[in-house]
C-alpha cells in the first residue's frame, strides 16, 4: 500500500466534528456542528458515513436552504475532525429529513464503481495491477466528474484481463477481481490509495492495554508436524524429511493430496514446502475480537489509521506474552455528544 502523509489531528476518544455538503464544488451547507457522525474506513471495499444534523435549536431556515438542495448522485458530504478531512464521498442512496434531525448517509469514491459500467475496451497482456485498476478508475471518471485525488505503486504481479464494453460490466466487478489477487485499495478521505498488499508505509504498534476487547492466544497443534506427505495423480507420493527431526514433540504427520501433481519432483518439492510451514511454525497465534474499541492512550492518531497497514500487536496482560503482525482491514468511528469511540478490526497476515 502507497504511504499517504500522516497528521496526527487531535487524541482519539475527543474529536470534534463538522460537514460540509457541496454540490459541483460549491457549498451548500458549512461547517455545520453535528448531533452524531458514524464513518469508517475499508480495504479493498467502498465505506459509508451517516451524518445525523440537529434541525431544532438552530437557524431553521439557514439550516433548510442547505438540506432543501441535498440531492443523490450529486451532493458530496465531507466530514471534518478538528478542522481536518477524515471522510469524503456522495449521497448515494439515503437521506432521512426529520422534524429535529437530518439523517445523511454517503459513500466514499469506490461505491461509484457499482454505479458505473466500464465505457471503453480494455485488454491487458502483462501488465501489472496496480495499473490495471487506474485504467478502470480513469474510465469510471471519464467526465472528470468526480474530485479526488490517487497515489498509487505498482503490485509487482503481472496479469491478463480482458474487458469489453460489450459486456456492460459494472466496474466494481473487475476491481473485485483485483482486489483478490494482490492488489490493496483503500479510501482515505478524497484520497484513493492503490498499490501491493506488502506494507510500504511503515508498521503500527499496539499491545492488547490498548484495546477494550478480550484478545485471547491460541495454540493449535495442527499447525506443527515432524513429516510432511504428499501424494499426487497416478499414485506419486513424497515424504518429507527421509529421518525424524530432532524434536522436544512427539511425531506427528500432515498429508496433503494435490491431483494436480504429475511428476516426482513437484511432489519432492510441495513435500519439502509443506514440512518447512508446519515445522517452523510457532503454534501460538493471537486472536483480536472484530471492532476491539482503541482507548485514548493508543499510541496512535485517526490519519494513520489506513487499512491495508500493518499492525504490531503484542500481549502484555496474558500469561503468555508473544507479538504477531496483523493487518488492519477496516475502521469504525462513532462520535455524539462531544465523546469519540474509534473500533478497529484486524486479519492475522497471511504467509506472503
């Protein structure tokens, strides 16, 4: 994932938070205070924000020629924490006008491509795809109708895609595609981030004081062998090793079965490529509940918060004390009443 520069904008748990609504870039309504602001952030998927806005008490009038202008598909809400963007995208679908509040929900750039099919041809032979997907955006903002801003880097993976116009293919279906096959995409604000599943822009630290879920290690033994087997089509098998390891553990074997194997040296070499994981590996893995509420004290601020990024999390509070790298693949901010609750969930990362 490309780095997008961090500005630590206030402590988390007490951000204070205004909107704006703009229609074609101008405002329609500014500044405005807010009774509630739930927003988030995602990889690899649009996120959504619901704007609650106090009618009763205020200018009523000032209030409605704002709101009397909202319209889907065109109104851009932009949510602000201490004076700085945390949160950009369209009124897309709902808008709920009550006596006493104004319920606005929005979504960021990528829902866009759920709404718009790929207008041009496009044939990709080699090409890597980061690349791929700039193409896809730049034809879903063909009319340059939509403001934002890309820092992209390339994947490193080289792949054939083809699209045709002809098929009327909603952008968002070959994005998916993508997305699945090592290309990491994540919306920051009016900022669409694209670029390699591997983190590039430096790594969190957290340590389980800092959240208010209940982390909890677990030990599996089915992630450790002393002999891996693997048998392929017309009745190939490997063992790997030839001896025993010297081992504190008592023998156990792994055996996998790939059809797919057709000759001895595949099957030497998955054989060896699968005692190397079960062998190596350290039985015990951290377990992080979803939207695990971050407390004040965390050491870090909202703007680094960038799903996609790599979490150091450590155990500090359970008997055993281990780190584990994680990626953090969503963020859930919710604020009323002058106090900030920001829940994050992680994904232990994957072997790459």
């Amino acid at each position: 994932m490309p780095s997008l520069a961090t500005t630590s904008n206030g402590p988390l748990g007490c951000g204070s938070y205004t909107v704006r609504l703009v229609n074609d870039g101008q405002p329609i309504l500014s500044a405005s205070k807010v009774t509630s602001v739930v927003w988030g952030r995602r990889r690899d998927e649009a996120s959504v924000a619901v704007v609650t806005l106090p009618v009763s008490g205020t200018d009523l009038e000032a209030c409605c020629q704002g709101v009397d202008q909202i319209e889907p598909l065109r109104t851009e809400v932009i949510v602000d924490r201490d004076g700085l963007p945390v949160w950009q995208g369209w009124v897309m679908r709902e808008v709920d006008i009550r006596r006493d509040t104004v319920s606005i929900t929005a979504h960021d750039i990528l829902a866009w491509t759920e709404r718009r099919v790929l207008n041009l041809d496009h044939v990709s032979v080699g090409v890597d795809l980061t690349d791929i997907a700039l193409a896809y955006i730049a034809d879903v903002n063909s009319a340059s109708d939509l403001p934002f801003v890309i820092t992209s880097a390339p994947t490193g993976i080289l792949a054939d895609r083809t699209v045709l116009t002809s098929e009327y293919r909603l952008a968002s279906e070959p994005m998916r595609e993508l997305f699945e096959t090592g290309l990491d995409g994540t919306v920051i604000a009016g900022h669409l981030l694209l670029g390699p599943e591997t983190q590039l822009c430096g790594t969190l630290t957290l340590r389980d004081t800092d959240i208010d879920g209940d982390p909890s290690i677990k030990i599996d033994g089915l992630l450790r062998a002393t002999r891996a087997i693997v048998t392929g089509a017309n009745g190939i098998v490997s063992i790997y090793p030839p001896t025993p390891p010297d081992v504190c553990y008592h023998a156990a074997d792994i055996v996998r079965a790939d059809e797919s194997i057709l000759d001895q040296v595949s099957a030497d070499a998955a054989s060896q490529s699968l005692f190397e994981q079960v062998s190596t590996n350290y039985p015990y893995f951290l377990t992080i509940p979803d939207g695990s509420g971050l407390s004040p004290k965390a050491g870090v601020n909202i703007n680094a918060l960038i799903p996609g990024a790599i979490v150091q999390f450590y155990s500090q509070t359970l008997c055993v004390q281990i780190g584990m790298a994680m990626r953090l693949v969503a963020v859930d901010v919710e604020a009323a009443a002058g106090s900030e609750q920001v829940r994050i969930t992680l994904e232990p990362l994957a072997d790459e």
